[in-house]
C-alpha cells in the first residue's frame, strides 16, 4: 500500500508531442525524433467536394416495360456480336459470342416464363427478337 501512496503523490508528467499547432505550424518542441516530423501537415483536398457533373439527356427516357426490356437485352445481344457501336467507337469490337449467346438465352428464358402471359404484340416482339438474333448469331458464328 506504501508503492501506491507515493505514486499518487508523485504525480504524472504531461508532454505535448503535437507536431502542429491548430494553425498548421510546426510547434516548437520537436525533441521526439519520429521520421514522421518532416512531412507536411495533412490538408483535406477540396475536388473531392465538387459534385461530378452530370451529363445532359438529349432525348427523355422510354418507359419502362416489357419491350423496352427486350429491346434493351436485344440491344446489348448485338454489342455483344459486334453489329452495333456508338458514335465514340471508330471500329467495330470483336464478337463476344459466349456472351451474345448468353444474353440471347435470357430472352428466350424470359418468353418461356412468361408464356401465356403476354399479349399478342409483346409475344410478337419476343419471336420476332429471337429470331433476328439467332440469325445474326450464325452469321456472325461462320
């Protein structure tokens, strides 16, 4: 019990080890010696608080509904086969045709389940797409 009396007694030393003052510079005791001491103090870096500007629509949205999400898959089919591109692209891509096969199989998995379902011009649409693409696919495949 005696160690603890003299060590409440005794006290504790309080260092200030800041290497900065809150206006950033450096403060005058430096006796640490920690390799850290040259560097600059950390300042937050303003871009990163603009907002990303977003691009203007030049034409509105279709709504959403079931040709727009076979055209949309259709769409992506003939990416895929390297029949489509965007005005940015110079040069076709080169055919993914794992993938085209792929997307052109979700279409065909989208007409199986929602067989009896559909009305006469979404199945329309559907056959149609499908058929268009499994020939574009062979075309392509050759």
């Amino acid at each position: 019990m005696a160690d603890y009396e003299n060590e409440e007694t005794q006290g504790f030393k309080v260092s200030d080890k800041r290497r900065f003052s809150p206006e950033g510079e450096k403060s005058q005791s430096q006796d640490s010696g920690d390799i850290r001491d040259n560097k600059e103090p950390y300042k937050p870096d303003d871009s990163l608080k603009e907002e990303p500007r977003k691009k203007e629509r030049t034409a509105p949205l279709p709504d959403v509904n079931f040709s727009t999400l076979i055209a949309s898959l259709a769409q992506s089919a003939l990416f895929q086969l390297g029949l489509m591109r965007t005005q940015e692209m110079k040069e076709p891509i080169e055919p993914d045709l794992e993938g085209a096969k792929q997307t052109i199989n979700l279409i065909a998995i989208l007409e199986q389940k929602t067989k009896g379902n559909l009305t006469e011009q979404e199945k329309k649409l559907i056959d149609d797409t499908l058929f268009q693409l499994r020939m574009a696919f062979v075309e392509v495949s050759k």
